[in-house]
C-alpha cells in the first residue's frame, strides 16, 4: 500500500516542483506552445483528477503504448508527461521533456492514431477512465519519438538493406588481391611485349 501511495505522492513531487524552479519570463512561443498543447488535450475526456497536498487540482490524461503508460498531468497552464516503464532504460519512471510532449500533443488530433478506451485500468494507485490506446499508426510514430527522446546507446547493426551492399563491398576487398596480381600480370606482358618491339625496331 506505501508503494503505491508514494507514485502518486511522487508524480506530484515531481510535478510540482518543476514548474516553481520556473521563472516567471517565460518567452512568448513557449507559452503559446503550451497554450497549444492545452487546447488539444482538452478536446480529450479527462482520465483522472486530484488535489495535490497544498490542494492545487489536477488534471491527468493517460495513454497507452505497449507496455508502457504515457501520463500527462496538467495544473492550470502548466504542463509534465511522465512515462511508466520507458524503452531502453532501467527507470521505472521517466520525467520527459518538452520535445515528447508537444510530439504527443500532435498525435491527438489525429484520432485514427489512438483509441478512447472506456474501461478502468489502475496505474500504481491512479485510477483512470477512461484511457487512450495508441493504435497501430499512434504506435509507429510514439516509437520514432522515444527514440529520438531515449535512443539506442548500443551499437546497432546495419539497415537490412545495405547488408547486401555491405556484403558485396567486403566480397571485393577479399578479392582485390588477386585484382592487384591480375594487373600486375597484364603489365608484365605488356612490358615484355614493348620490349620485343623496340628490340625488332632497333634492327
């Protein structure tokens, strides 16, 4: 039960002290960013409200992509995504930045890239409904987005297909050997046969 009331006490935690390191200049386009950002979710049904300790409401939108949960959580103009379970990391719980949540924002009007999910699902101690399951298409481009957002630190092989080309190129090297020993032969005999020439010309 202290596990699952600390998420919730976390994600506020966290929340909450993003915005008041914050200074209060923010420039003109990032507000009007946000701004946009709001607009679009608000065109969603709210998946979960609460009160943070010092009583502040907030709202949170839940999505689904795989095996992961994509929460947002907005407080008056202010805006955090947290990712549960996030590819290629070891954290649990990962704080994104402004580039995931602005490329979630986009995918929302775009309703053939997710499903409205009107059933209960609990997220550590969060209840949510309904939930937005991302869709096949929602899915290829949340994919694109977490790995320019968490990328691949391993030493990926080659695209499928340049194998091929790749192959090919390391077939040559092996060969240029006997390429070199060809050409070299070929001058040899060329040699000899100017040779000859210039000894008949020179009688």
């Amino acid at each position: 039960m202290k596990a699952k009331t600390s998420f919730k006490l976390i994600l506020a935690l966290i929340f909450f002290n993003l915005f008041s390191t914050l200074s209060f200049s923010q420039e003109s386009d990032s507000i009007a960013s946000q701004k946009k950002i709001i607009e679009h979710l608000k065109t969603l049904t709210v998946s979960f409200s609460g009160n943070a300790q010092n009583c502040i409401p907030y709202d949170v939108y839940a999505f689904k992509h795989k095996k992961s949960w994509l929460i947002v959580m907005m407080e008056g103009q202010n805006l955090a995504l947290f990712v549960t379970n996030p590819p290629r990391t070891e954290e649990k719980l990962y704080v994104a930045s402004d580039y995931l949540l602005d490329g979630l924002s986009r995918i929302i009007p775009n309703t053939n890239y997710y499903d409205q999910k009107n059933r209960r699902k609990v997220v550590n101690d969060i209840e949510i409904y309904p939930f937005y399951k991302l869709t096949k298409r929602g899915k290829q481009v949340m994919k694109g987005l977490l790995l320019l957002e968490l990328p691949d630190t391993k030493k990926s092989e080659p695209f499928f297909l340049f194998k091929p080309f790749i192959k090919k190129k390391e077939e040559l090297e092996e060969k240029a050997p006997l390429k070199r020993d060809f050409e070299e032969s070929i001058q040899k005999a060329k040699d000899a046969a100017e040779s000859k020439v210039e000894e008949g010309l020179s009688k």
